[in-house]
C-alpha cells in the first residue's frame, strides 16, 4: 500500500498486519441478513481492525448496540408473549419484523460507515481479499444451524439470528 | 521545501483536477507548517472533490480555528455543508464569504448551486448573471448559465450558452457536457456518447462526464435505466435517509406478505416474496454489469489519449 507521507488526513485507515484479510463491507452485510448477527457483527469488528479503520472504535459501539438492543427487542417479545399480547402466527411475525429492521439498520449503518474507509485503503492501492463470498455461503448454510441450537433458548435464537 | 511553493503547486494540481498530486503537496506542506489555514483549508476543497466529506470537515474546522477570517475556509466550508446537505450553514458561510469577497464569480457561482440544491431555480438567476457580469468571458459561467437554462427547459438558450463556452475555453468539459445532455434529450444517444467520450478525452475523472455517460449507457438498456432512475433517486437523499427508505421497502414488503398469508392469500404472498427477491437480486447484479460496460467505455478513452 503506498505510504501517504507527511500530514495524515482524518479518515485515512492505518492497515496492520491484518490487513490481507480486510474484505469489502458488503460480505459482513450480506452474512448479517443471510447468516445472521453471530456472522455480521464480529465480522465487522474484526474488518475495522484489519484495515486499521479510524472509525473503528466507533463501528465497535454500533456492532455492541446492535446486540443490547437485539436482547432488549428480544426480552420484550418474550414478556408479550408470556402476557398473551402476541399469539397468533402472524402477530408473532409482525412482532419479529422490529428485531430483523433493527439489526438491518445497525448493519447498514455499519456498511456505510466502513465503505467510506475501505474506498479510501483501495484507492491507495490497498488490496481485499476475495474469501467474503465462501464465508457467507459456509456461514449461512452450514454452521448457522448448529451456532443455532448451540444454545436452547429463544432468547438466544432470537439475538444470534 | 519551501510552503509558498508547496502551496502555489497544490493550486496549481488543483486547477488541472489532478487532486492527488495537490494533496501530496498540502501534506508535505501541513507536515512542516500544521497551522496553516490556507493549506488546511484547500486540502478539504480537494477532498470534497474526492468526496471524502468528512475529512473535509476536519479540514475545515482547522482552517476555521487557524483563521476564521480566510474567504477559502468559508468557500471549503459551504462545500462541505452543501456536501452534507446542510444547507442553512453553507448558506450563512456564504453570505460572509460574499462580503468577504464581493467580487469573485466563483462565490456567486456557489450561491446558484446552493438554491439549485434547495429547489430555488428561478432564484439562482441572479447569482448567476452577477457571476457573468463580473467575468463575460469565464467558460465556467457561461456554463453555468447553459445548465441554468436546460434545468429550466430552455433548451435554446442553454445551447447558445454552452457554444459560447466552448468559443471562450474550447474543449471545456463542462460545456461540453451539457451539449451531450441536450443531444439526449433530442434522442441523439450516439451523439450524446461522443461528447461524453470527448469530455472524458478531457478529464477522465470528470464525475458530470461520467454522469452523461452512464446516463446514455443507461437509455440504451432497459434493465440499467431502471437502476440508474432508482440509484440516481437514492444517492439525492442522505446516507441516513436512503437506509430509511430502504428499511421502509422492507417492511412494507414484510407486512404486505405477512397479512396476505394471514388472510389466505398464500399463493399472492408468494408471488410478491418472487418479485422481491428479484429486485435485491437485480439491485446486486446491476451495478456490476454497470461498471463494467463503463469501464470498456473508459479503457477507449484512454486509448484515445495515447492516440
């Protein structure tokens, strides 16, 4: 990667060793929706670290709110279903639509905020690598039930997923 | 090195848009000199060219705290506001700016834009023709005023304009850009692509010759239109506001799905899971068959240049 030299500019990463397995912040998106947050989220935070992101402490705080607020919108359904508030299968699907548009929203923020640092490590000739697409594939397909049902309880289900 | 001609050599990259070079001349300059306002403040006006938006804020929150009173600071801080679609603070930064610097078409310019962002074209007029009475003979203005009349469907006007550019600087690349859009609207799509292919011949990182190109690639194909009339709607609202409206297509798409299940219509549910499913998939494949034929068209243009 070329040495910027001089005056370093805010929102230039600083790449570590690491760095070879920064991969573009589309493929810890698309392991979120398809995986889910036990993909997405530690991806993210370990892709700040990889390519040195300066928002890194920042990405950090949104993966960290995803999953406190991922277990309060979860504790909060559990009580209305224990209350008899949500019992049929559609008010229990409505009820699952705020978990998923939340955890979407943390991951888009998230998306937007490391591709702004990524374009940047690119276009000083830092290089990705390509293992986002087989990770998504083994991520959502094979291990996803068996991170699952590592624990058996809803809660988890519901803030894992 | 000396930082007056580390300073006159970032304008002098900048003027050409060669933005890298400028940015390693500030950076040479701001490693020996890191107070210095001026250099603090042109380096966020590259970097709002290379859209890097909030590294230009830090810059010009240091250019402001080195020196409030700098016309440049001013100028690079409505750029960014306008960036960030701030509108109210790029416009009082450019109310000081005018009275800081009354006579500089490029301000007067600026201020046109600024109303354009916010709906205000007719208003635009006047800084416009302020702009032209100060500099007649300034392409830049003269472009101005061909984009002026073509967003106000004067079609003639903006002709005439735009021709009187391109006698005043020839090759000027915005000119020749609206001449491009004025050939696609009168359905000349081959000529539309020669004067983006010409522009680009020009500066081949021009973003509004960029934006022709793709604009004419995008009438030839059915398929890409769509997804450019849809990203070209997206990318004129914030980062924040496009994630809502994209969160707010989900759901709706969530709801519509779930009720019609629950009111026995599984098979409609179906069909509308199908149709959606199609459009993420088709948001995801459009833009990389997008790049990609731009990216032919580019690698002619620099065949052109080595011609």
């Amino acid at each position: 990667m070329a040495q910027y030299g001089g005056y370093r500019i805010e929102d230039e990463p600083r790449p570590g060793a690491l760095a070879k397995w920064a991969v573009s912040p589309f493929w810890p998106l698309l392991g979120l929706m398809l995986g889910g947050a036990w993909l997405g989220l530690p991806w993210f935070v370990f892709n700040a670290i990889a390519v040195g992101s300066p928002t890194r402490v920042r990405e950090w705080l949104l993966a960290g709110l995803c999953l406190v607020g991922s277990l309060l919108i979860g504790l909060g359904l559990l009580q209305l279903v224990e209350a008899g508030y949500i019992q049929s299968q559609a008010q229990i699907q409505y009820a699952l639509l705020t978990l998923v548009v939340w955890k979407l929203a943390i991951g888009y923020l998230l998306f937007m905020q490391q591709n702004a640092t990524i374009e940047i490590y690119q276009y000083y000739g830092g290089v990705l690598n390509r293992f986002g697409l087989p990770v998504v594939l083994i991520g959502a397909f094979v291990l996803k039930g068996m991170v699952i049902k590592w624990v058996p309880a809803t809660l988890w289900y519901l803030v894992v997923s | 090195m000396n930082t007056d001609y580390l300073l006159q050599l970032a304008y002098q990259r900048l003027q050409a848009d060669h933005y890298d070079g400028a940015i390693d001349a500030l950076r040479q300059l701001l490693a020996s000199d890191p107070d210095s306002a001026e250099a603090h403040a042109l380096l966020a006006v590259c970097l709002i060219n290379l859209r890097r938006v909030h590294a230009a804020r830090r810059e010009v929150q240091l250019a402001l705290l080195a020196d409030a009173q700098l016309p440049l600071a001013h100028y690079a801080a409505a750029q960014v506001a306008i960036a960030l679609r701030k509108f109210k603070l790029a416009q009082e930064h450019l109310t000081q700016l005018l009275d800081m610097e009354p006579l500089n078409p490029v301000n007067y310019r600026t201020l046109a834009d600024l109303y354009q962002l916010t709906g205000r074209l007719e208003q635009s007029r006047e800084p416009l023709e302020k702009a032209l009475e100060l500099a007649p003979d300034d392409a830049s203005n003269l472009v101005a005023m061909a984009q002026f009349y073509r967003a106000s469907g004067q079609w003639g006007q903006a002709h005439q304009f735009a021709r009187q550019a391109l006698q005043a600087e020839p090759g000027h690349t915005g000119a020749v850009v609206v001449l491009g859009h004025l050939l696609l609207r009168e359905g000349d799509v081959e000529g539309a692509r020669e004067h983006a292919i010409w522009a680009l011949q020009e500066n081949a990182n021009d973003r509004a010759a960029l934006h022709l190109l793709t604009a004419v690639k995008a009438r030839s194909s059915l398929f890409l239109g769509t997804w450019w009339r849809f990203n070209s709607w997206m990318s004129e609202r914030s980062a924040s506001r496009a994630i809502v409206v994209l969160l707010l297509m989900f759901v709706v798409y969530r709801v519509v799905v779930i009720t019609l299940t629950a009111q026995g219509y599984p098979q409609v549910a179906q069909v509308i899971d199908w149709l959606w499913l199609g459009f993420a998939a088709y948001t995801f494949a459009a833009p990389q068959i997008f790049r990609h034929s731009l990216e032919k068209e580019l690698a002619q243009v620099k065949l052109s240049r080595e011609f």
